[in-house]
C-alpha cells in the first residue's frame, strides 16, 4: 500500500468550508462549531446546502445533487483551503457517484476532515485523488463542540502536524507487537458496506487498519467482521487500531467478538484507542506511513500529517 500526497498545513486566516455530505445539521449545532473555528482564527464558509433537508428523506441533508455540488463546489473553490464535515449520519454513498473527480484532481491537494459515514468519502480520496485526510471530529458535532480535548488535538494536526506525530491513546494491547503499514479505515459499518464499489479501496493489504462503529449490536459487528474476512480485504493487513464502540452494548461482549475475529490474523491489535465516536476523540490521519506499537498504545507517523 502506497503513501498518499499530503496536503499543505492551515495557517491562521485560512478559509474552511463546511460541508454536509450526509446527514441535516441543526443550526444551533453548526453555529457553535462555527464559533469553535473562528476562535482558531480560521475563516468559515458555509456550503448553500447545509442547511437543507430532503424533502421525503428527512435523515438526507437535501437532494443527492446538491449535496455533491456543495462538496464539489467548495473543493474546487481557489479561495477554500480546507474542507470540514458538519456531521455523518447517513447519505455519503448516495452522492458519492455524483463527483467529477477530474475536476477535484485538478483542483489540487487540501485538507479534508469527517468521520462516520464520511468513511466513504475518505476511501474515495484515497482512490481518486491519492490524497491523505484527516478522520476526526464532525465540525457541528456534539463531541466536538464541547469537549476541549477533540478540539485541541484536531487544532494541532491542522496547524502544527509536527507536534502530533506520535498520537498517543490509552489503549491497551488485545494481541502485542509492533508494526507499521499505512494508515486506513473508518466506520466498519461504511467500510463493510462499501465493499465492491467503485471508489472503495480493495482490501488492507500492507496497512494500518484503524476502525471503530457505534450503535451497532455485537451480532451485526461479528457479521461485518466476516464479510471483511470472507472477502480476503483483510489480507495482508499489518495492524489494527480499535476505537469506540459507544452503544454497541457491554463492552465485554462486544470485546469478545473483535477478539474472536481479528486475534486469528497474527498481528498487533491495540484496543480502547480513543477515535471516533466518543469523547475527546483522536483525529487520525489516512494515507501516511506509521508505526503501531500495541503494548505502548501509540501510532507513531513517519511525517506529520500535513507538509
């Protein structure tokens, strides 16, 4: 698996834009992550459409098209330096399709944020474009707005990569070791789901999987699990890195089935990372080299995130 182009640190003035892929954003949720970024001294736009909401599908934030167009729009504006999620939710894979990649290539390397169902976004990044990004906090999202940890570690990756080059968690190691491969992942819901897509990557092969869902019950995480097995897309997987699991049930139920599927694969597990959906969480960059130390809890990147 190759390293992907990294795009260009933010500096203070840069403008963002904030973007709504998949689910609505209520507005008082969104003026707060607003505030959050002016107070980085960053300059946020709002695409047209974030504020919309599918006329028969309420949980879609307005049509497929627009919300590509929002996407693409920001993303091929000169003016944009990065491009920030509002929320998951539901939807990345209905407009994902809907995309001129050409036109984004052209467009040139600049950072984009989201996690959830943004996991599809970031495998078609990768694919697409060959671009490194940052999976962390939803821009208008609960955990981002009020918890001081989630902001300051994604403030740092944004402005001062270098400082967050070890991401360092309170994980503890499900199977020990070391080892390295370039980072990968996302919601293994999305990612299961994505199998077989056009923009999907094709498997794990020589890489960091980071993963982590919510919501999810144990037999459906057992179910993903298999299908990403079954399908050989965990081939060749170096390491793993298992985030939050929030409402997934007891933990130690939930624990028993990642063990139970991914201890078999002989390579360094860590769990309790501390990315995705939970306080405080870590943003994690996709598409860099690193090293997985599972005893310590640690990934360690090659290069910060951003040049």
């Amino acid at each position: 698996m190759k390293e992907l182009l990294r795009p260009s640190r933010l500096a203070p003035g840069a403008r963002v834009a904030v973007v709504a892929p998949s689910g609505p954003v209520p507005e008082e949720r969104l003026q707060a992550g607003l505030d959050v970024l002016r107070g980085w001294d960053l300059d946020p736009v709002v695409a047209p459409h974030v504020p919309a909401r599918h006329g028969e599908f309420g949980y879609l934030a307005g049509t497929d098209a627009d919300r590509a167009a929002d996407l693409q729009g920001a993303w091929c504006d000169p003016a944009v330096d990065a491009v920030l999620c509002a929320r998951g939710g539901y939807g990345a894979q209905r407009m994902v399709d809907l995309l001129d990649w050409a036109a984004m290539r052209a467009a040139g390397p600049k950072v984009f944020v989201g996690f959830s169902d943004i996991t599809v976004l970031h495998q078609a990044f990768a694919t697409r474009l060959g671009l490194v990004t940052l999976h962390g906090p939803a821009a208008a999202g609960v955990d981002f707005i009020k918890n001081a940890r989630a902001q300051e570690h994604l403030k740092a990756t944004l402005f001062a990569p270098e400082t967050v080059r070890t991401i360092a968690s309170a994980g503890t190691a499900m199977v020990p070791g070391r080892a390295r491969g370039v980072t990968l992942g996302g919601c293994l819901s999305l990612l299961a789901s994505d199998l077989g897509t056009p923009h999907a990557r094709t498997g794990a092969r020589g890489g960091l999987l980071l993963i982590e869902d919510v919501g999810e019950r144990t037999y459906r995480i057992d179910r993903m699990l298999t299908q990403l097995l079954r399908s050989g897309w965990l081939d060749g997987v170096t390491g793993i890195a298992l985030g939050s699991w929030a409402g997934c049930g007891p933990y130690d139920e939930v624990r028993a089935v990642l063990a139970d599927r991914l201890a078999g694969l002989g390579v360094p597990v860590v769990e309790e990372f501390g990315f995705g959906h939970c306080e405080g969480a870590l943003t994690i960059p996709f598409g860099v080299t690193a090293e997985l130390d599972a005893d310590a809890g640690t990934v360690t990147l090659d290069a910060p995130a951003l040049r």
